[in-house]
C-alpha cells in the first residue's frame, strides 16, 4: 500500500519529517488513501474474516536510497545545481535515521510507540472504511486489527489503548472489532501467558521467530549457510521453508500453551510462507493452531495439507 507510486513519496516526506507537524500533514496525505483501499478490501472480503497488520517493515524500506543521493548530491555540486542543498539536507536526514540492523531496531510496535501519530491514522482509516462500507451494507464477517512485533505486554496495552481512544473518537464500537498481536519474538512465546491477557488472538510470524530463535538473516544465509549445512547433515532443509520443530517449534507449542492457560479459547494462527508448507502445517494441527495463512499461491497446498493433518488427527484419535 505504501510502495505504490502515488504513495512512497508521501510516505517519504512523512519518515523524513523533522518534527511531529510535519510528520502529522504527510499522514493526514496518507489517510484517505489508506481509507480507501480498506474500503476496498472490506467490500471484496463481504461475509468474510479480515486482520489487518499494522504497519511493520523498517522504514529504510521507504526511505531514499543513499548511493543514489550521494551521487545526485556529487553531480549537483560538480555542475552547481540549486539542488544541492536540498540533497545534502536529505542525505543527512537518511543517514540519521540508518539503522546497523533495521530488521531488529524501530519497526512494528515501536515505531508505533515511538511515533503514535502512524498507527493512530492506520487505525482511523481502519473505521472509517468500516463504518463506511457498513453503512452501504457489506461489511466482512470479522474485523481485527493485528499489532506486529510486541515483545513486553506494555507495548500492546500501550497500543491497545490507543486503537480503541481512536475507535471511540470515530465512534466505532469496540465490541465491532478484536485487536491482536503477531508473537515473532522469542521472549513474545516465553511471556504469551501475559501477553493473552491483553490479546483477543495470536499469529504467529514464523519468519521473523526462526531469524530471531536461530540467529540466522533470511536474506544472507539462504544462499551461503544453508547449502553447505544440508550437505554437513546439521540441517535437513531450510528453516525458513519448513519450520524447525525442535527449536522454533518448541516455542510455538510453550506460547501456544502458556497463551491458552491465560485466556481460554485464545484464536492461534500462522503469518508466513511455513503456513504454505505440508510439513510445517501438519506441526501447526499437532500444536492446537486454528488456521494458517499464506501467500496466495500457495494457498491450494494449504488447504490440502490442512485437511490432511485434520484426518490424520481423527484416525490417531480413533474418530
């Protein structure tokens, strides 16, 4: 939603905004953009359950690149552009919010935390699309807002509260709505049971847990790491394709337990490409998950490998 090209270079002036004003006129660009495709999203979803993550990636991701201004910044000097001051303000605004690792620093719950006026307009576009769509009488069958990253309770009752002041002043009922969270982090499945106290669902975002669980950078060591470890007989496959069930694995069924012994009946499910994995679907039905959720080519093999596990479930049990 935020890449499209009527929307990155808002999304850039609102990341490269100095103070909060600025931060808050980009955003205010943003909103009814984001209103409208919820509105479209809820009308195509009519009768139908719908989570919506608020936003996640790290913000180099919408951020200039900086080779690029470097080298619009050295051409504009070497030919004396009337750019060049506006790029050396950008540049020195890009280098200041560069991150050593941006997949482990101010993304998910914390840029939410530390800049609330983002999720605040997430979560306003959210009802008022709802309200909107509702009004012209299709509206999905569940709505639920998911809060990525929390790692501490403090963080999702700090959000929550937030979420649902927003709610009241789009007066939108709270009873219309579930607010959960993605628990990707080890210390998240550790302290699921105070977690779920707060939390009206669970979905787990397994590729950030296995980077997290085993040190391992999806985007580096598919192509140098995993090979030689296959061949070394220390992996079988690639954990980010079938999930480690001793590892990663464990930690799923220790949130899964620890979440449900706080709030009965707690809805678990999966965010990622294991949920598009026999194998790893198959451990999700052994672990209690309720569903898992994929990308949409490979939804087929989801739905295949989930019956299965379901019948293979019953013949164990004798049904």
């Amino acid at each position: 939603m935020f890449m499209a090209a009527d929307r990155q270079p808002k999304m850039q002036r609102m990341i490269m905004a100095a103070d909060e004003a600025g931060r808050r006129a980009a955003l205010a660009e943003l909103l009814p953009l984001q209103q409208s495709d919820f509105e479209g999203l809820f009308e195509a979803m009519e009768g139908l359950p719908v989570t919506i993550r608020l936003l996640d990636p790290p913000l180099h991701e919408f951020m200039p690149s900086r080779d690029e201004l470097i080298e619009q910044l050295t051409e504009a000097r070497l030919t004396g552009s009337h750019d060049a001051d506006a790029l050396a303000h950008t540049l020195e605004r890009v280098r200041a919010l560069s991150e050593g690792d941006p997949m482990l620093g101010t993304r998910g719950v914390r840029l939410g935390l530390i800049h609330p006026e983002i999720y605040e307009m997430q979560a306003r576009a959210i009802f008022r699309a709802a309200a909107a769509v509702r009004a012209r009488g299709r509206m999905p069958s569940r709505l639920e807002v998911m809060i990525p990253l929390v790692a501490f309770a403090r963080e999702l009752t700090l959000t929550k509260e937030m979420i649902e002041r927003v709610a009241a002043e789009e007066s939108f009922a709270r009873d219309a709505f579930q607010i959960g969270t993605m628990i990707e982090l080890p210390r998240a499945c550790l302290r699921a049971g105070e977690i779920a106290a707060h939390a009206e669902f669970f979905s787990f975002g397994t590729n950030d847990l296995t980077q997290t669980t085993i040190g391992f950078s999806r985007d580096d060591i598919e192509g140098r790491i995993v090979p030689p470890y296959i061949d070394s007989g220390i992996l079988e496959r690639s954990p980010f394709g079938t999930i480690d069930e001793d590892g990663v694995g464990e930690l799923v069924r220790i949130a899964a337990a620890r979440g449900r012994a706080a709030r009965a009946g707690l809805e678990l499910g999966v965010c990622g490409e294991h949920g598009g994995d026999p194998d790893s679907v198959r451990f999700f039905a052994r672990a209690g998950l309720d569903y898992v959720s994929c990308s949409p080519f490979r939804v087929p093999i989801a739905r295949v490998a989930a019956a299965q596990a379901v019948l293979g479930s019953h013949e164990v049990q004798g049904v």
